[in-house]
C-alpha cells in the first residue's frame, strides 16, 4: 500500500481527488465498497481503506485492456447481489475498449488488471494473424484456426487468441512455391487432401491459409540452345506439359519445351546436359541409343558424323567421347578388329577378323569395328632392329636395316633380360665405360633402369675384348672380337663374366660383359710358410694377356673354358709359390725373395702359359711382404735395425778415416807451404837490403826535388780530390733532393688520392644515409599524418601555458642547465599579458614538467 493509502487509512476524512478511487471494507457487514472521486470522505469507525486512492483506467480511443473477476454490470452499472455485494464472474476475464468505456472507471473490489492498457493489433497489408480459439463461440470449436488477413485492424475477444503472424510469401519470375497441406481443404475450389504436396506458380503476392505449409522456393532452371535438363519421376502423375509419366521414368527437357522449367513436386533432377556439337572432321559412338518410340535400345549403337548437334538423352552415353576422323599419312596404319559379322565394302568381315588399313586416307570405323592401335612404319639403320613376333606361327625374328611396318598378324615382341644383365648394359652402354663393374651389396641404391624392350639389344664391343653371346633356341654360342657392335637375335643372351677382385681375391666381386684380352695385371696378396715356420704375408703382380689366334676357333674358344679366370690363375700361382717357399729358410727367403717366386712361377722358362684358357703369365713382381706373428715381424724389425745400425756405424768409421787422412795431408802441405815462404821471405830481405842501399845514395841527392815535386804533387792531388769530392756531393745533394720530391709527390698524389676516396665515400654515405632519412621521415610523417602533426605541434606549448594560467604566474625566469640566463629577453615576459595569463617568449626552449615545477615555486601568484 502506498504512502498516501496509509495515511487514508489512518486519516477519519479522506479527499479523493477527480479520476481516483478507494475500496472501502464494512467490518461489521463484511462488505467491500467503492467511493468515486472527487469527494471527501469522512470514513466511520468501522470501516476500513483497504486500497487506493488509486487511479482510475483510461482507455485511449483504439485501445483495450483485459480485466479478470469482472463485475456484473447492466447499463454500465454494476449489479448488488442480495447481500448488497458487487456480483463477480469468477474465472472469466473481459475485454475492455474504448468504445464502451469512453470515461474513466474504476476496478471494483474483486477486478484485476491482467494485461495493462494496450493498443489494437493493425495487420498491415500482405500479412495476417493466425487466430485460435480457447472456448467453444458462435461456430467456432475450442482449437479452432483461421485467418485474419491484413489490411485491417483486429479487436480482441476473449475467447480467442493471436497464436502468430504471417506474412505473405513472394512468388516472383521463373519461381514457385512448394506446398503441402496440412489437412484436408480446398484451395483455389481446388481440394486437397491432407499430406498432398503441389506447387503455387502464379507470379505476385501470396497468403497462405492456416491449412497449408510452404515447404521451399522453387527455382526455375534456365534451359538455352545448348542446354536442357535430364530429369527422373518419382512418383506416376501428370507433368505440366500434359505428358503422362511413370515412376523411374528419365526423360529430357530442352527449349523447345520450355525457357525456364521448374521442377514439379514428383520429379527429380538427374543432371545437366550440355549440347553435344561436332564438326566436319569429328565423329562419335552413342551406345544404347533411344529409338523413335522413346525407349533406349539396350545393346545396340549408333554412329552419328559431323557436322550436327544433339543433346544425348537419358541412357544414352558416348564411347571414348567426341572423336577426331582418323588421317592417316603414308607411314600410318589402323589395326582394326571386327566386333560382328559384317559387310565392309562388298567384302564379309567375320567377328574376330584383323585386318590393317594403310594410309594416306581418312577414316572414320564403323560401329561394328573396333581400332586396336595406330601402326607407324619403323625405320631402322644399319646397327637398329626391332623383335616381331607372328601371331600364327609364334616365329620371333629381328627385322634391321629397312622401313618396317608390321602386318596384321604380327606385333612387337618383348624381350626380357635379367635384372643383372640390364644393369651391366645400363652402366657399361652408357657413361659408365666398358670396365668390370663392382658388385653392390644393397640393390635398393641401384638405379631404374628403363629400356624399349621391343629394340635389338646392341652392345659395343670394346678393343682387343670378347664377348661371348649363347643362343638358347639353337643350343649354340658366338664369340664376338671387339671393336664390334653386337646385337643380339631373340633367343641370344650374352654371357656374364663373374670374376674375382679385391685384394686378397675374393669371388664374385665383379661383373662384365666383355672379356679384355690384355695385357694386363693382376694384385693378390697370399700367406706363405718357410721351412723354419715363419709365416709371411707376399703382395705379388702378375702381368697376363690372352695368347690366342682370331682366325683359329679352336684357340679363342677356349678363353671361355674358365669362368672367372682371376681366380682360378691367383689361386694356382699361390699353390706354386707356396711349395717353393716351404722349402727355404726365413733368411734364405729374405735374401732371394725374388728368384724364389720367379722360378716357382716360371720354372726355367720366360712366361707361364694355362692350357685351359690359353691365359699367357708374362712377369710377376713382389710389392711387398711382411711376417704374419708378431715375434717374427720383431724379429724382422730388429735385424733391419742392426742392420741399418751396422752399415751407419761402418759409414762413420769410413767418413772418420778418411777426415783424419785429409787432416794429415793439410798438415803437412802447411808445414812445407811454411818453408817454402820462409826462403822466399830471405829473398825479399836481400832485396831490401839492395833498395836501402840505393835509397841512401838517392836520398841525398834528390832529397829537395823529391820534396818539392812531392808537394806539388800533394797539393794537385788534394785539389782534384777536393774538386771530385764537392762535384759528389753536389750529385749527392741533387740525387737526394730529386728522390726526396719524387717521395713528396707520390706522398701527396697518394694522400689527394685517399683524400678524395674518403670524401666520395663520405659524400656517398652521406647521400645514402639523408636517403634513408628522407624516406624514413617520409614514411613517419605520412603514417602519423597531417592532423597528428598538428596535434602534436600544439600540444608542448598549449599544455606549458594552460600549466601557467592554472598556476597563475606572470613572470618567470627560465632556467636550465643547458641554457645561459638570459635577463634581456627574459624580462619582457615577465610583465602579465593583456589578458591576465602569462606570456611565454617565442624562442623560450622546451621545458621538462619538473623544471616547470621548480619555476612555480620560485614565483608566486597575486
């Protein structure tokens, strides 16, 4: 209860304002009553305000309002019972309008407002209201629907209610509506049974009724000159050009039916069909063709040639598509296979038959043959062939040398090696040489080798080689002398050699094609024993060539007799040198290591020839030996040392010997060379002794002259030495001057060098770096743009004057540990501005906020 209703209520008089009202409870009667406003009202002691003042409800014209409980009224006023109370309709609710209610009124004691004041539904135009009924009225059932279709404006009742609004589906061009009905009824005085699915084409506006569904929009499809439709029946009915169709029926629907079809309820789209075109040089075979009466023709085909366009109907397909007329130049032939029993130009073709055509020609085959292949003639050189095979006889034979083109009962004939033999012709036919090739332990790193089966397999026969080719039909063999170039017949095969290698031998190790025939060498590296049991390891080289006669088969067929020759030969020279080494010493061994091994190898004659295969040992060389234990290989160590220590030590003694003779022989040619410069000295001092004497006698005679002459000389001779001396140095000085400018020049040449280097390299660093710093600037003016520089222009000194103003200073002194005081200028801007705010000189420097803070508490505000 409000504020006012208390005070009603313990207020005795109550003023009622106009348009309010109160319920008032008779406590002795235990009635409820109404007092209308505007009144006073002086409330008895038994009587009590259970509600208002409140306000009374208006209805707005077009407007309404529910009331549950109402009273029962006649001529809008209410009925007593016979207990003098209001008389209610419990449970029911009434709608209320303007129109009846035009005043205000109260709610009488029991009413309730169940839903507030509210406006008439309007239902604009192209949309409607779904109304169903709560209660049994009129003729109308409880659950009932029907429409309310707009424009209008619908009044409530209440026994019916708004359960949701429509609007209006658009059917527009080339649409339609997909509809199904809900139950039975009638649309467009057409009935329709509930469940029944139909499609709406006409074009515009349209409403459905409570009775039917809209399912989907229909989209029509577009059918043009080039394409229709293949569409399926679902269900037997009646399509809209008035055929009849049956359930899984497929047929087509082009433009001469229809611009733009939509698909009815009972069809389904099977797929698109594109216009099959075909020009003057194209064909094509379409099988189980629809005949006149509509229906496919299961097994049967039809040719159809260009030029003409169609469109394939459903069931029919085309074979291998649109084809091209066969054109067959002078080398071209068609192998052809007749399908059925047919007449080809007069003549019978029975099923089964091959026949070939040959160019030059056209062709186009009838629906009864078929193309098997398309036959080039083959030309083959002189070292080409290619493996036919006739089909009748099953003869395989090699056709080379001519242009071949094969007939109708013959075929290209496969022939397969063995992988190892492939390889070997890969490598050793390709960049790989005509060398053994190594055996490779893991196959996966083996390339795949690709080959046209159908060519004579041709292998080029290195010089002074053999190659030996066995044929597997004849039972017989060839062997071919290199330089040659073999190729092979359909049963040949050619012989892989599978020889020893490494060292020690090993077997197996390499493969080849072609046998060489030397000479050559071979390394093997055996253990031999001596009769004192040291145990050695040789390395030995055998140089070999095959002795043989080309011209004499009994003597080159024998080269073949032993499969891996290597072998077999290492093996039989270390069985000789074996029994010739057990039967010497060690040191015996040491010694004549090589005539050893020489005449177990060769006896006493020059080479050693195997009878087997004619294989001719020419020399063997020993690389190298050395003991197998270890005792003796120290042992060998220590005998070479003392031996080595001996021959040097017999050396110094020597070298020794032969100093100390030469010494000897030193010592005495200076102890004669001594004597013999001694005699000559007493000769000289005789002499002397002569010229002394004569020197006395001169000297006092020609003493004077031979000063005289002495000083003239003496002083002529330092003249010219004075004179050469100053010319020297004068050619000194020029020489030093001219070398010491010649060093000023190049210093100064090479310093304007470097000078000029740097300043153009200077210059360049420069200019690239104000490059960098333009673009760069460029780049952060343009992304801050123009209305930011502006801002940012402004912001320092609106900011520091705002500071100022807000402070309230009008002079200042600006001062800053970068900047000089400066008195002059600074005190113009010390006198307050015009306006009372404080003027800050144009070149005042930028001011961090902290020495703005240290200005404010030097100077104070008015």
């Amino acid at each position: 209860m409000s504020r006012r209703g208390n005070q009603a209520a313990d207020s005795s008089v109550i003023r009622i304002p106009p348009n309010k009202y109160i319920h008032i409870l008779d406590n002795n009667l235990n009635i409820k009553n109404i007092v209308l406003g505007p009144v006073t009202f002086v409330k008895k002691e038994h009587e009590t305000v259970i509600k208002g003042p409140e306000n009374m409800i208006v209805l707005p014209p077009d407007h309404y309002c529910i009331v549950a409980n109402p009273v029962v009224c006649e001529n809008q006023v209410a009925k007593r019972n016979e207990f003098d109370e209001f008389q209610i309709r419990f449970g029911r609710e009434e709608i209320r309008q303007s129109k009846d209610y035009p005043e205000p009124f109260p709610l009488y004691p029991g009413e309730e407002l169940v839903k507030d004041i509210t406006p008439f539904k309007v239902v604009e135009n192209n949309t409607a209201l779904i109304i169903r009924a709560k209660n049994d009225f009129e003729d109308k059932h409880s659950g009932d629907k029907w429409l309310f279709p707009g424009p209008a404006v619908y009044v409530p009742k209440i026994d019916e209610e708004i359960e949701k609004q429509i609007n209006a589906y658009v059917i527009q061009q080339n649409h339609a509506l997909k509809i199904k009905a809900l139950r039975d009824t009638i649309v467009k005085k057409i009935p329709r049974r509930a469940g029944e699915i139909w499609l709406e084409r006409e074009q515009g506006m349209y409403l459905p009724s409570v009775d039917e569904e809209v399912i989907t929009s229909m989209e029509g499809r577009v059918l043009t000159d080039k394409k229709a439709i293949s569409l399926r029946a679902t269900a037997s009915f009646k399509d809209i050009y008035g055929i009849n169709r049956s359930a899984g029926e497929e047929w087509l629907v082009t433009k001469e039916m229809a611009e733009v079809h939509i698909r009815d309820v009972y069809e389904e789209f099977v797929a698109e069909v594109r216009l099959t075109t075909l020009a003057k040089n194209q064909y094509c075979v379409v099988i189980d063709p629809v005949g006149k009466n509509g229906k496919p023709q299961f097994g049967k085909r039809e040719l159809r040639k260009g030029e003409q366009s169609f469109f394939l109907k459903p069931g029919e397909t085309l074979k291998s598509g649109i084809q091209l007329v066969r054109v067959l130049s002078e080398h071209q032939s068609l192998l052809l296979q007749a399908r059925e029993d047919f007449m080809d130009e007069s003549k019978k073709r029975p099923a089964g038959s091959k026949w070939m055509i040959e160019g030059p020609r056209d062709y186009v085959p009838p629906v009864e043959v078929d193309i098997l292949e398309e036959r080039q003639s083959i030309p083959l050189d002189e070292n080409e062939g290619i493996y036919v095979r006739n089909m009748k006889t099953g003869e395989v034979r090699t056709v080379k040398n001519q242009v071949y083109r094969l007939t109708a009962d013959e075929m290209l004939w496969e022939k397969e090696l063995t992988d190892e033999l492939e390889e070997l012709l890969a490598y050793q036919s390709g960049s790989g040489g005509f060398g053994p090739v190594v055996v490779q332990e893991s196959k996966s790193e083996r390339p795949e080798i690709r080959r046209d089966k159908t060519r004579a397999i041709t292998f080029r026969a290195p010089h002074n080689s053999a190659v030996q080719l066995f044929d597997y039909k004849a039972k017989k063999s060839r062997i071919v002398f290199g330089p040659d170039l073999v190729m092979l017949e359909p049963y040949e095969e050619i012989s892989i050699l599978r020889l020893s290698g490494d060292v020690p031998k090993k077997e197996n190790q390499l493969k080849n094609l072609a046998l060489l025939l030397g000479p050559d060498f071979m390394i093997d590296q055996i253990i031999v024993e001596t009769s004192d049991h040291a145990r050695l390891f040789l390395k030995l080289a055998y140089n070999w060539r095959f002795q043989i006669n080309k011209q004499d088969p009994k003597t080159y067929e024998k080269i073949f007799a032993v499969s891996d020759f290597i072998g077999e030969t290492c093996k039989t020279l270390a069985s000789r040198i074996r029994g010739a080494v057990s039967g010497v010493t060690f040191d015996q061994f040491h010694k004549r290591s090589t005539e050893i091994i020489q005449t177990a190898v060769f006896g006493k004659e020059k080479e050693f020839l195997i009878k087997t295969n004619n294989l001719l040992i020419t020399s063997v060389d020993i690389q190298g030996f050395e003991p197998v234990e270890a005792s003796t290989r120290q042992s060998l160590e220590m005998s070479i040392k003392l031996a080595i220590d001996i021959s040097s030590k017999a050396q110094e003694d020597r070298a020794k010997h032969e100093a100390e003779q030469a010494e000897q022989r030193a010592k005495g040619e200076r102890d004669k060379q001594a004597i013999d410069d001694q005699a000559e000295a007493e000769k000289k001092r005789i002499e002397l002794f002569k010229l002394e004497a004569e020197s006395a006698s001169v000297e006092t005679t020609g003493k004077a002259i031979a000063i005289a002459k002495a000083h003239a000389e003496a002083a002529s001779i330092n003249g010219k030495a004075e004179l050469e001396q100053a010319t020297l140095q004068v050619n000194a000085i020029q020489i030093k001057q001219k070398e010491e400018l010649e060093i000023l020049k190049k210093r100064y040449e090479a310093e304007e060098h470097h000078n000029q280097s740097m300043m153009e390299l200077e210059v360049n660093t420069q200019k690239q770096l104000a490059e960098i710093e333009a673009a760069k600037f460029k780049k952060t003016i343009d992304s801050l743009g123009k209305e930011t520089l502006i801002s940012m222009a402004k912001a320092g000194p609106a900011a520091q004057a705002k500071l100022l103003a807000g402070l309230g200073l009008k002079g200042y002194m600006i001062i800053d540990a970068k900047n000089p005081i400066n008195l002059f200028n600074t005190a113009q801007g010390m006198i307050a501005s015009p306006q009372g705010q404080m003027s800050v000189p144009e070149n005042t420097p930028q001011l961090s906020a902290l020495t703005w803070v240290y200005l404010c508490l030097l100077y104070t505000s008015d």
